[in-house]
C-alpha cells in the first residue's frame, strides 16, 4: 500500500470517527434537552 492511499483511508477514518462524534454529541444534546422539559412538566403539575 502506497503512502498515498494511506493517507487517504486515514482521513477517511478521520472524517467518519467526527461525523460519529458530533452524531453522539447530538444525541447527548437531545436527551438532556428531554430530561430538562420532562422535569419542568413534572415541577408544574406539582405546584
């Protein structure tokens, strides 16, 4: 394999390992985002 195309499948890996990062990201930013309105119904209903 030729140092080129090493290259190339490392910023392949490279640019999938940061789509799957900010996918996780997102993911973590929607279920706080949830918990936070689920707790502010819940603190509602109470009061």
């Amino acid at each position: 394999m030729t140092p080129e195309e090493q290259d190339l499948i490392r910023k392949r890996q490279k640019s999938r390992a940061l789509v799957m990062a900010l996918l996780l990201g997102a993911l973590v930013l929607l279920t706080f985002a949830i918990s936070i309105a689920k707790i502010q119904m819940g603190m509602g209903a109470s009061h």
